[in-house]
C-alpha cells in the first residue's frame, strides 16, 4: 500500500483545511496508508541552522522520504503560498548533502498535488505552486482542487463540500496514486 503524506498549511486547530484533509483521507480509503506531517515545530529557515539541522526539520524530512507521494492543502495567504509553507518547503528542498548542494533533497523527485481551502485567490495560488514545485524537483499530478468555504462556517467551524468538489477531490487521489505506480 501507497504511504501519502498530508501537509496541512494551516496549523490552526479545526482549520478548513485539515477538515479537507479528513475527507481527502476518506476518498483514499482501502488505497493508501495516510500521514499527517507535525511541522508546528519547524523554526525559520537559516543557513545558520543548516549544518547542524534541528530535530523538527529532520524528523520532517525522515517523514518525506518515506512518502511515496506528498498531498499538500493549502490556505491562501495574500493571495499566495502561506509563508509557512514556503519556509517547509523551503527547509525540505534544501540538499540532505551539504557537501554536494545541488544533490538531492528530502523532495526530490516526489509526486505532489495540492488542494486548497480559502475565499478567493485559488488561480494564484496554483500557478506560484506550480512555478515553485518543478524548480524544488517535485513532480505536480491531478488537477489542483480549490474550495470557498462555506458562509456558515465562519460561525459553525465547519466546512462544507459540495459533491462535485469531493468528486473532484476523489478524482484527484486517484491521479495521485496513479503517478506513484
């Protein structure tokens, strides 16, 4: 069985995108294993810390190499990547031998794909996601899924998916577990 691992953007407890995450989980259900990645604990990026990389970023990158393909959920922050994420993703493309910095990373050449939770600003998102994961030497599958949350949340906590975006959602775990074969 296929070990997909999720990386939920928003770090919030209950956020949209981890309630995204779940029904991703369900529509891969009985086809792959699920992980969820901690990386509350990933400090900002310094070559300072590099040589010498903490027990977070080491434990995120351990976690990376044993995916087999890599489903991240993203909010939209300023109509772009969160800064968060980009700080993760930056950390993770960084060479695992510093002697040799264009050598391979905890990312290199994994099978990504990315949905996204938030009121607007999905298209921008996508298009920085896909300037960004080619040049991290990741390889994006699936069509990119964004989601509006529902009004109502914003007081019930939560969210609400319409059937054809899990559909969506669904067709787009199944293009991902196809690029892993």
């Amino acid at each position: 069985m296929k070990n997909i691992l999720f990386v939920v953007g928003s770090l919030r407890q209950g956020s949209f995108n981890h309630q995204l995450a779940e029904k991703a989980e369900k529509a891969l259900e009985g086809k792959a294993s699920v992980t969820y990645l901690n990386w509350k604990d990933v400090p900002v990026f310094s070559q300072d810390l590099e040589a010498n990389a903490p027990a977070s970023v080491q434990t995120a990158r351990e976690a990376v190499l044993a995916a087999d393909a890599i489903w991240i959920f993203s909010p939209v922050y300023n109509f772009a990547i969160p800064g968060s994420v980009k700080n993760l993703l930056d950390w993770l493309s960084r060479a695992l031998d510093l002697s040799d910095t264009t050598g391979a990373s905890a990312l290199q050449d994994k099978i990504v794909t990315i949905s996204s939770v938030a009121n607007g600003g999905h298209e921008p998102l996508f298009a920085a996601y896909n300037a960004l994961l080619p040049f991290i030497r990741t390889q994006a599958v699936g069509d990119f899924t964004g989601i509006s949350v529902n009004p109502e949340a914003w007081g019930t906590g939560e969210l609400v998916v319409a059937e054809d975006k899990l559909a969506a959602v669904a067709a787009q775990a199944d293009a991902l577990l196809e690029a892993t074969k």
